[in-house]
C-alpha cells in the first residue's frame, strides 16, 4: 500500500493523527535561466514524511523542504537548476514504521 503510495506522490495517512506535507508541483530554473557552469556543484536534499502503524504521520516530504535542504550551505544568491526528482518509500513489518521521501538533485548556480 504505501509503496503506491509513495508512487502516485500522496501522502501517508494516519488514523488518530496526521501533519504531513506532500510534493505537489515545483518549478526550476533550466540551465538557460542561469549562469551555468561546468564547474557549478552538484547538489542534493531529501524530506520525509513517516508514519507508525499508519495510526499517526507526521513530517513534510515536499519539494520546497528538499530543495531546502539540498541548498544548504550554498550561498544565498545561489538557484537550484537542471532538477531530477525522485520518491523513495520504505514500510517495515505491515506498516509499524512507513516512510515516504522525496529527493531531488541539482546543479547550484548563479543567477548574476
């Protein structure tokens, strides 16, 4: 079930409690909306949702938390571009512990 899940981009529910953020749409820049470089460094973010026994799901496995994470470090004038995406999704033991992410890859660039 929750790789279907994780397949069609939907979120985990929770019976007794849910606070999850799915991906939904996210448009990047191409390498012809910036600078590109050949030396601009690869980049990578990954977020997650989880869920217990899918009674309770928390976490936020959306684009804007990936992108987040994968810029970290990078200066601030820096766009994520030329982005791949890809969904990951894990169930342990008929749903004790699920989790769903999301991972995009990119190159760092400047705009300037």
């Amino acid at each position: 079930m929750a790789g279907a899940l994780a397949l069609s981009g939907c979120a985990l529910p929770g019976i007794f409690y849910t606070n999850v953020t799915g991906p939904f749409a996210y448009r990047s820049a191409a390498p012809g909306d910036v600078r590109a470089k050949p030396t601009d460094p690869i980049v990578r973010g990954k977020s997650c949702q989880r869920s217990i026994f899918f009674l309770v799901s928390w976490g936020d496995s959306g684009y804007g938390a990936a992108v987040q994470n994968a810029m970290k470090g990078q200066p601030k004038d820096e766009v994520l571009y030329d982005v791949k995406c890809d969904a990951s999704g894990k169930v342990y033991l008929f749903g004790i512990y699920a989790e769903i992410c999301t991972i995009v890859t990119g190159k760092a660039g400047n705009t300037q």
